[in-house]
C-alpha cells in the first residue's frame, strides 16, 4: 500500500530512520538510510518535505512527521527548541504550561535566546525568540523530552521573564493570578534572589505584586534602598503612583488593593 506522496520503500526507510535516530534528523542520516546521492537527496526530501513528511528544522537538519497523520509533528513542540537554537530557553507562558501552571491553549512556544532569530513556524506553531544578554541567560534546566535534551526555565525564572520582558498589564497580571493561587508552590525566596539580577523596573514590580498579594516583601525593599529614580509598569501613561516601590501603575491593579 503506498501512503500520499510516499512510496513504500521510502515509507519503510523513514520507519527504520525514526527506529535508529529518533524524529529529529539530519541530512546525512537520511543519506546513510536511503543511500541516495546527494543530489538525489536534496530532491527526495525537497519532496516529502512538500507532501508533509518531512518538516525542516534548519539547514542539514528535519523531523519526521507523524507517519499514521502526514504534516504532523511526531515529537513535543517542546523538543523542536533546542534543535532550532541551541543557545535558548523556553520561557514564559510555554514554560509554566511545561511545568503545570498554565491551561491554556497556546499555539506558539517563546523562548529566550542569546541572539536574535526569526519567528519559526512549525506544524501550527510559532517558535519565537526573545534576544538577552548573557547575564540574563540563566536559571534553566535541562529536560529530556522525546530524546532531545530541551532548556527550560524554572517556573520562578518563567515569572521573572514575564515581568523582565513582557513589562505590561496582562504579564504583571499573570505574574499575580499564578502567584496568588500556587504561592506554597513558588520559592518566593529564590523569586526575589532571581529579581536582584535583573533591571530595577523589574525588582519594583515584582516587590508592587507582592504586596498586592499580601506576601512578604521586606528583603527586596531592602535591596532597593538605594535605588534612585521610578519606574513603570507599562510605557504607557499610568497615572497612580506607589511610593513604596516608586512605581507609576494601572489603575487596574487597584482591584488587589
């Protein structure tokens, strides 16, 4: 029986390779198992990547897709990060939905790299790509996922990025929901250790959404004594003012007051 775009022998290649190296693989992979030349190569795959077999990653690099479902991924979108940029991890909502603090239904992956890439679209997914400094680069784990080692942050380090990166009302809001509902879950300690190395605007923020949550603040208030100037929640021209934390704010998080 031949599948859509697929001979049968090229199915059965595909079935050894996915058996030998797993769903992620590389062109010479693909040239040990079909034994093509090359040339012939680059057109066999040029074509299964068209039929939905293949997806590319980045140049010289593929995964397999889902061989009982063609054009879809065979392995966690979570695995495809890593394989697409080394020198990343995954972050924000993508990270606490890793960890299990996050529900919703999320159709792209963000991670934190060291360099700018562009958006990667992937079976239905965006893989996006925040650029950092290297100091920033840190407090991530290594998982095994589908066979592929994958950085991700610690769900601490996933709340500190979503203040640090995505500085506006809805990340500051997330921030406090999964605060407020998984306090006994989160390592406030090492929270506001994280927050010391990252930008004021961020320290403020995080000791604003502690207090609104009733939480202990006093060791980030104290590391922020010395701190000159203010800081905001969002570019935008908040207009409440607390003098605590030296923190222009949205009107909005009146509601946790």
């Amino acid at each position: 029986m031949f599948s859509i775009g697929m001979t049968e022998e090229e199915l059965e290649t595909l079935e050894t390779v996915l058996a030998r190296y797993g769903a992620v693989v590389s062109f010479d992979q693909l040239q040990e198992a079909f034994k093509d030349d090359r040339q012939y190569l680059r057109k066999r795959i040029s074509k299964l990547t068209r039929k939905g077999w293949l997806f590319r990653i980045k140049k010289g690099l593929y995964v397999i897709s889902d061989l009982h479902a063609r054009g879809t991924l065979s392995i966690s979108q979570y695995s495809i990060v890593n394989a697409l940029v080394d020198q990343a991890y995954i972050s924000f909502e993508s990270a606490l939905q890793y960890h299990g603090y996050y529900d919703q239904l999320l159709n792209k992956v963000s991670s934190i790299a060291t360099r700018q890439y562009q958006d990667k679209v992937m079976d239905g997914y965006t893989f996006s790509f925040v650029k950092t400094l290297p100091e920033y680069f840190y407090s991530w784990e290594t998982h095994q996922i589908d066979g592929q080692a994958v950085k991700i942050a610690s769900k601490e380090k996933a709340l500190i990025d979503l203040i640090q990166f995505h500085r506006n009302r809805y990340s500051v809001d997330l921030v406090l929901e999964k605060l407020g509902n998984y306090q006994n879950e989160f390592n406030l300690e090492l929270l506001i250790d994280l927050s010391f190395k990252t930008h004021t605007a961020t320290q403020r923020i995080l000791g604003f959404v502690l207090d609104c949550l009733k939480l202990n603040s006093s060791k980030l208030n104290e590391g922020l004594k010395t701190k000159k100037g203010s800081s905001r929640i969002t570019d935008s021209a908040d207009n409440l003012y607390n003098s605590k934390w030296r923190l222009y704010y949205d009107r909005y998080f009146d509601q946790y007051a």
